[in-house]
C-alpha cells in the first residue's frame, strides 16, 4: 500500500486521510471538494463553478499518477441538494469525455467548509 499526500497540484487534505491510495492495482482517491490549490480555499460559489473545480482537482490528481479520467472505473457524487443534480451532470459528462464508470450520487446534510458538491473516485492502475 502505498500513500499519495504530496501532490501539489491538488488541495492539501483539510483532515487526517491521504489525498490518495494504491493498493490492489487501484487508486483509492479522497473525496475532492473545490478548494483552488492555488489558494487553498473554496472560490466558486455556485455549484457549476465548484463542480468544475472538483473535476479539475480529480483530473490533476490522477494525472500526478500517470492516469486519466478514463482510468476511472467507480466514481460517488455527493451533493448538498439533490436539486442541483441537473446542473452538476453535465459537467460529469463533459469531464469524463463519453467514458461512463460506475457512480452514486447522493444528497447529504453537509460536506466540508459549505461545499456544495464533493466527488470522490477510483482508479485503475493499468
């Protein structure tokens, strides 16, 4: 097993995991909310806006490990409101580029520092 907690392109973890996991032949990634790496704190504030900041933040840590989105074979969007459901999928689509891996999405009563949105992914390594 190894721990990923040093990609600079992608958000520190706000709490005691690891940005990422191999383990198995798999990427186990932390669920990335939409923190701009390049200040360190949610920026967008509409759901558009951090979800495309979350699906950067997931594209730059897979690239960190040779992998793109196309690697991803499990994916779980967790959202603030389900009634944001719409908004958010196509940009889920447009990131993924026709590649259509497993995925759940669900409404929870909150998510770290007031995201709207958080995704979190796994990844085949080969």
């Amino acid at each position: 097993m190894e721990l990923i907690n040093n990609t600079p392109q992608v958000p520190a973890a706000v709490g005691p995991y690891s940005q990422a996991v191999k383990h198995g032949g798999l990427l186990f990634c932390s669920g990335q909310i939409p923190i701009d790496p390049a200040v360190g704190k949610i920026v967008a504030t509409d759901v558009e806006g951090q979800t495309t900041q979350v699906l950067a933040n997931i594209r730059a840590l897979l690239e960190a490990q040779g992998l793109t989105m196309s690697a991803v074979i499990k994916a779980t969007v967790f959202l603030q409101s389900m009634a944001d459901f719409p908004k958010v999928n196509p940009l889920y689509e447009a990131a993924f580029a026709g590649h259509k891996p497993a995925r759940s999405t669900v409404a929870v009563a909150g998510l770290p520092l007031g995201a709207l949105v958080e995704i979190e992914v796994t990844a085949a390594l080969s």
